[in-house]
C-alpha cells in the first residue's frame, strides 16, 4: 500500500519535469509555489528557470499551512 502511495508521487513528479506548469499557484505560500495532488499528498513545487523544485510532499489531511511553512506559520 505505501509503495503503490510512493509510485504515484514519483509519477506526478515525473508529470511536473514534463509539464511543470500543471499545477496550481498556491499565493498564500509565495509568488512562485505551486501544488499538485498526488491522492492523499500534496506536492508543493516552484519553477526555477528550467528546474522543477519539489519543496514539500504533505499528507492532505495536515493543517497546510504550519506543514509548509513550519512553526506557527
């Protein structure tokens, strides 16, 4: 069961080297982050000139701004 929650992580992250702009802009985290579902996880990610930056995988069910941002956020 994790591994098959692993694959599809690693597939969407593949998605995102393919096509980097498919997810969404998240403004409340910053002018360039971006997120993408994975079922249950949420992948946070910036573009950085021809780099995608995977910043967080974060369960869904977390509060998402304190797993983002850390402390009180």
């Amino acid at each position: 069961m994790a591994d098959r929650q692993v694959d599809r992580i690693w597939s969407n992250v593949a998605l995102l080297a393919r096509q980097p702009y498919a997810g969404r802009l998240v403004d409340e985290f910053g002018l360039s982050v971006r997120v993408i579902s994975a079922q249950k996880y949420l992948i946070y990610y910036e573009i950085r000139v021809d780099v995608v930056w995977v910043a967080h995988v974060v369960a869904g069910e977390r509060e998402q701004r304190r797993a983002v941002l850390g402390g009180e956020g």
